[in-house]
C-alpha cells in the first residue's frame, strides 16, 4: 500500500499510514537554508527562483502484503490529480513484494515528474554486499538509496536532504520554463544548443523564419547555422557580435542576420550555446513595448523615417555604382548553389570575413605556447602593429587617384641616369668622403663610416651624390642643385641628432636603400624618373622631426601632435606634412617650384603615400595586397592544412595596371625601412643596438610619467636584444624580403636576413643579453673581421 502524508516527512521505521512526530512547523524553516545549499545560477535573477514555503509533499511506498507494482503505480496517477510529491520513498527491501526498480520507471516515464526525487530503501546487508550495488537503482531513476534504519536523526536528516534538493529543483525548473515562455514570445530568432552543439531549443520566431519545428528533435547545429557566428560558437567565446547565415528548410538560398550569442558553462565546458538573431521581416515592427495592448497606436516620425529611409535606399540601388567587393560576394554567394555542404561552409566563412571592414588587420594567434616561449609575439610585434589609432581610411593610404597620365612602354621608360649637373656646386669633400660616397650604390655601403666622416650630417652629402648625381633628379624637377642642396640641409637638421636610431643616419641609409633598390632591372623599367625622384624624396623624409617614441606614446601622453591628428597615424601624418611644409615655405629650398600643376600634384600623391605607407600598423595589409597581386596562388591555406611548401611564382602580368605599381613603390620604401636585420652583420648588429637603446628610452620615460608602457620587454634591467632581433626576423623580415627578393631579384636580401637570424640565435643560446654583452659581441665580431681601410677617418672641410 502507499500513503501520502500531509507532513513534512515521516520514518521509515513505521509503517504505513502512521503520521511521524517529526513534522515541521514554519518556525523550523530557519534550519533548512535551501539557498546556501544550492545556490542558483548566477545569469539567473534569484527573484526568479524564489517559491513560497509551503509542505512537503511525501509519497510512502511500502506494502504490507505482496502486492504488483502496477496496483500502486495507478494509486499514483490518481493522486497526480491533485497534486504531486516532492519525495517518493519506496520500499525495495522485499522484491517478492514489491518490484521497486519498474515502479521508479515506471513514474519517470509520467510527465512532469522529472523533479521527483525518489529514493530507495533498502537492507543494509544488500548495500555493503557490492560497491556498485546503487548502480541500478541509479539507471532506473532513483535519485538516492537509503539503507533501512530506525533512527529518527538518520531519517530527518535524509527528510531534510530530499527537501532542498526538491526545493531546488523546482525552483529552477519554474525559472527556465518562464525564460522559455518569454523566449518564445519574443521577436527575435532565439536557438539554445546542448554541449554536442545540437539545437535543442527554439522560439517560434526562429520555427516561423526557417521552418524547423520545434517537434523535430535535436539536430546538428550545422545543418541550420553557418557564418562567423558559428565559427565563434565553436571556439568557446563568452559573448560575441557576428553575422550569421540561416539555412531555411524550404527555401535554397540561405539569409544573412545580426546575430548576438553567448556560450553558457556549468562547469569548465561549454554547456550551452544561445544564438540571439535580430530579425529582418519587412512587415510592420514593434515600436515601444506597449504595443501588443495599444495596438491601434502608430508613431508617424518613426513610419516616416522609415519611408524616407527605404527612398533613400531604392535611390542608392538605382546609381550605376558598385563596389568590386560587393561583386566578389554576389559570386561567392551565386556559388554555393549545387555545392557540397563543406564547400558552402567554407564559402559563407569567406563571405562573412570580405563584409569586415579591416580584410588586412592582423590579430595575434592565440597560442599559449607560442606566448610564454616567445615575448615577442606580445609585446614588440605587438606594439608595432598595434591600432592605438581610430581605423580611418585615408586618402593616401588608398593610393592616389592621380597617377601618371601617360607610362612610356617598356623600351623607353628607363630612369635617365645623368651626370649633367653633378659639378654645377664645388661641394667640398675629403679624399676619403669622396672615395666613399663612389660606393654608395653597394649592398655593404659604410654608413656608419659616413657619419663619421660628415660629423653626423650624412644625409646631405648621401643625397646630393645619390639625388643630385646618380639619379638627377634636378633633371627631373627642373631645378638647380643649389635648390637640391638647400633642401637637403634643410630636411636634415630637421631630423633630432640625439635620437640613437631615428636621426638622418637612418634617413641616409634608407635613402641609400632605396636608391640601390632603383637600380635593379624590373625597377629600372617600371618606374617613370618622376616615380623614382618621389621615391628619393619620401626615402630622405620618410621620418623627419621623429621625437624618438613611437606614435602609441604620443597618443598615450596626449602631445599635439596626436591631438592634431587624432590619434590617427601620427608620426607619418607629421613627417609628410613637415616635408611639404618645410618645402613650400622657403623659395631657396623649393625643389618643386618649377613644376606644373598636375606634375606637383602627381609628385606630392606619390610622396605622401610612401611615406604613411612606412607606418606598422599596415605592414601586413601592404604585404598581403603585394603578395597577392604579383605571385601566383598556392593551393590551399594554411587555416584548412592544404597548403603546400612550393615557392610561389612570380606573376609580372599585373604590373601593366597603375595601382598595382603603387604596391610596388609601397614595398620599396617600407623593406629600405626595415632594412636592417637584411644589412651584412657588423651593420645589422649597430642598427639593432640602436633602436634598442632608443625603446629603452621610451620605456624609462614611460615609467617616469606614469603613462602606459608600450613595450614592457624593452626594459633595460630585463631586456634580451638577441630574443627581440630573432622575433623581429621571424615575424617581420624574412616574409616580406622573400616576396621583394624575388621580385626584384635580390637574393642576398634573405641570405643576410637568415644569416643574422642564425647569428642572433648562437648569442642567445650563449647566454647573451644585454645592451653591453651584445657590444662585447660586437667588438668581437670586428677583431674577427678586421675592416679593409685602416686609415682613421677624417672630417670634412
């Protein structure tokens, strides 16, 4: 027989139909903390999970005389009637009486009896025979096994257990039945996913939208998600803002929708994914949240904005305008028609990421191994590509809209290499100065040894042989070398001698760079003379009136500079817009004073776009576009693993188009600009303990101020110059000198790239690290390698 007890609880140790002494009164309640005992979800309001007390409702199974356990089963069904159990306890100490483990089943398989929790009494010589003797009372559905006792202590405590977990239970199971009620009239599409990424659960606005009904059962997400979104559910992202693609179940082409989702984790797993997609019927919306009870009520400035928003919009298809990527995503969409479902996938995938709007900005892998072995990757690589900056397309950086009106064909667009006016100025020079500056077209030219020799003014005397002589660029822009000598003067003392990297060292030796890069053949005849004078000019400007910090610390300690430029590549925006004002001020130094309209136009477009096209933060958008453009396409990717190790080929065929040539002026100067690590060692070595001593004094300043500090790994006290050249190479220099080696066909631009690669690693697993151990190095370095002139140098004239 079974009997329901209208008290909180009774004893085991009676029989049936006797009402225990141990009832609970509300003045007991304080002993039964539900609350700290089963605390509620966090994302869970716990307003939401609070009940009213009330009795607890217990069930006692236990027959006196054999009975079925259909006879109490049907006992129980009439009492669902009226209201159900918390507690089942059911008597499983005689199986001849009563078969415990098919009734358990048996009401597990009722509804709304998921929350019952049922235990199993049974002998204790029965519990201690086996180690898994509740195993199967536990796949039959008990919540709990209890050995037989007559202890009125032991059984209040086990009454008091049944208690808060039934209370819990319950609770929660209210609280998500009411999300889901609200889920489910919400306009919205809503899906939640189980831990095996299957939908479990969706709202009527997601069934109506793609035709799933929610009696389907548990399918692949997959089959019904694609895009972005789906990527970062995958990954196990928190929260996330994404475009998603919804396949519908009768239609063949799927939609595209603003999608917010969140992965919810009881434990350390993911336990759930929830996709929240807005939606984008063009039926009447709702505007207010009273507008299910005021139906009839109609906002006019808001239907009226709506009409002149879709008039604006029918206007704008109407233009005969289109933007080429809008054309790459109608044919990438037209392509998934027919397509096996994982080609589709991959489609939709690059469809989501052309809709971005930054296709080049680079993001960091997320490999902690990678992290903790290598500091580069977080802290000077970083740094260097960090966007402190708002992302603003500039005019320049989209390449100039005034290119040159007409390109001289291949057999006579060669530079014109003059020797006209190089004796117009009786510029004074010393012996060795001279014979100096006639290297100055070699890969291993002595820059160093210029900047002795001048005392610290190599740019004006590198720039006349080079600009003045070499190139004739006064042939070029129609002015004198007068004109040319003032500017250069002008332009140097501009830059600040007491930088340790950034100073007209570095400027010469870019310019040097570049000026060799002009000789090559491919260059020879593909750039017009004007192209290679503006090159010359943005290589001799490239970082004038540099402050010997990064635009990251200017931002960071609000100077002018990035208050005029908004935060928005500061220093190249200050270094082209000195050059031209610096120019344009003074008739003595003018160089373009003599140009036509277009011709200045064109001359200036090309400047300053080589000259931002020096800032980091595009390193990887230039590269990649050049990459792209000029080498045939390997098979595969590295994200899918089909990628293959063959060296891409050449594809010159792209050169013939005018923005593609500006890919190439943008290579140039930016690989003269990092040249360094590519440079023969004893100059790769000078160059490097240079720019470490000038982030080091970043650094110092950094933490004097109390400002952000940029690069912590430049520390001086921490440091390892080794460590930082070998990241530098790795994630800067060897793919960017392989591409444009090959281009220009330079091949020692990478064999000296690798060489002090290696050199670098042999110190550092030396144990060398600091700024004197490397000088050390250095010093042994040139007793190995003697120099090939011994006479001291001497300063000019």
């Amino acid at each position: 027989m079974h009997q329901r007890l209208g008290s909180s609880s009774g004893s085991p140790g009676t029989r049936a139909g006797r009402r225990s002494s141990l009832a609970l009164t509300p003045e007991d309640e304080p002993l039964v903390d539900v609350a700290n005992r089963s605390p509620p979800p966090s994302n869970i309001p716990s307003a939401l999970l609070y009940s009213p007390p009330e009795p607890l409702e217990l069930l006692c199974v236990f027959p006196e005389r054999a009975s079925r356990a259909r006879e109490a089963l049907d006992s129980f069904r009439r009492d669902m009637d009226t209201r159900l159990p918390h507690v089942v306890l059911i008597d499983a100490r005689q199986p001849q009486s009563l078969d415990a483990i098919l009734l358990a089943r048996a009401i597990k398989g009722m509804k709304n009896t998921q929350h019952i929790i049922i235990v199993a009494i049974v002998k204790k010589s029965a519990y201690l025979k086996d180690d898994f003797a509740v195993l199967p009372y536990l796949e039959a559905g008990f919540s709990r096994v209890m050995v037989e006792t007559l202890g009125a202590t032991a059984w209040c405590a086990e009454i008091l257990q049944a208690r808060a977990a039934a209370a819990s239970a319950r609770a929660q199971i209210g609280a998500v039945a009411a999300l889901a009620a609200a889920t489910d009239r919400c306009r919205d599409l809503v899906a939640v996913t189980d831990d095996q990424q299957r939908v479990l659960l969706t709202n009527k606005s997601w069934s109506r939208m793609l035709g799933w009904r929610s009696d389907d059962g548990p399918r692949p997400l997959t089959d019904t998600v694609g895009g972005e979104a789906l990527r970062l559910a995958s990954t196990g992202a928190r929260d996330w803002e994404a475009p998603v693609m919804l396949r519908r179940r009768a239609a063949p082409d799927p939609i595209l929708l603003p999608c917010r989702g969140a992965s919810v984790a009881l434990a350390r797993s993911t336990s759930h994914i929830v996709f929240v997609c807005e939606s984008s019927t063009d039926g009447e919306r709702a505007r207010g949240s009273l507008h299910s009870i005021r139906r009839g009520s109609l906002d006019v400035r808001s239907v009226a904005s709506d009409g002149l928003r879709r008039t604006s919009l029918a206007k704008l298809q109407g233009l005969p305008l289109e933007a080429p990527i809008t054309k790459v995503i109608s044919l990438l969409s037209t392509a998934t028609e027919g397509a096996p479902p994982s080609t589709v996938a991959c489609i939709e995938r690059a469809v989501d990421m052309l809709r971005t709007s930054e296709l080049y900005s680079p993001q960091m892998k997320e490999d902690p191994k990678l992290r903790a072995e290598d500091p580069i990757a977080t802290d000077l690589i970083g740094a260097l590509l960090s966007r402190e900056q708002v992302n603003t397309n500039l005019f320049f950086m989209q390449g100039p809209t005034n290119v040159l009106s007409s390109r001289r064909s291949s057999n006579d667009s060669t530079v014109v290499r003059s020797q006209t006016n190089r004796t117009n100025i009786k510029h004074k020079t010393s012996g060795q100065l001279r014979e100096l500056l006639d290297t100055a077209l070699s890969w291993e030219f002595e820059i160093f040894r210029l900047e002795d020799l001048t005392r610290g003014r190599p740019l004006a005397h590198l720039g006349l042989a080079l600009m003045g002589g070499r190139f004739d660029v006064c042939s070029t822009l129609e002015c004198d070398e007068r004109t040319l000598l003032h500017w250069l003067t002008v332009i140097e003392t501009n830059y600040h001698a007491v930088n340790t990297y950034h100073n007209s060292t570095h400027a010469a030796d870019v310019l040097q760079a570049v000026a060799y890069f002009l000789e090559k053949d491919r260059l020879k005849t593909l750039l017009e003379p004007l192209e290679a004078a503006a090159a010359l000019i943005a290589a001799a400007a490239h970082d004038i009136d540099h402050p010997g910090t990064s635009s990251a610390f200017l931002c960071n300690s609000r100077h002018p500079l990035a208050i005029l430029y908004n935060d928005v590549c500061v220093l190249e925006s200050h270094h082209s817009a000195l050059t031209f004002k610096l120019t344009l001020n003074d008739e003595r130094v003018n160089i373009f004073k003599n140009l036509d309209r277009e011709t200045y136009k064109t001359v200036r477009h090309n400047v300053v776009d080589m000259i931002l096209a020096t800032e980091m933060t595009k390193h990887f958008e230039h590269l990649a576009k050049f990459v792209n453009v000029f080498y045939a396409k390997a098979g595969g990717s590295k994200e899918d693993g089909m990628q293959t190790d063959e060296p891409l080929s050449l594809d010159t065929t792209a050169l013939s188009q005018p923005e593609n040539v500006i890919l190439v002026k943008r290579m140039m100067i930016k690989c003269a600009d990092v040249s360094n690590a590519s440079r023969p060692q004893k100059f790769a070595f000078e160059w490097a303990r240079r720019i470490a001593e000038e982030y080091f004094l970043q650094t110092d300043e950094e933490k004097a101020r109390e400002l952000p500090v940029v690069m912590p790994m430049f520390d001086r006290a921490t440091c390892s110059v080794p460590r930082s050249q070998i990241g530098f190479i790795d994630y800067i220099i060897i793919d960017m000198m392989e591409a444009w080696a090959a281009f220009i066909d330079m091949p020692e631009l990478v064999n000296h790239a690798r060489n002090n690669h290696t050199r670098w690693r042999e110190l550092d697993e030396a144990g060398v690290s600091s700024m004197a151990d490397v000088k050390r190095a250095m010093r042994q370095q040139a007793i190995q390698s003697p120099p090939t002139s011994t006479s001291q140098p001497t300063a000019e004239e």
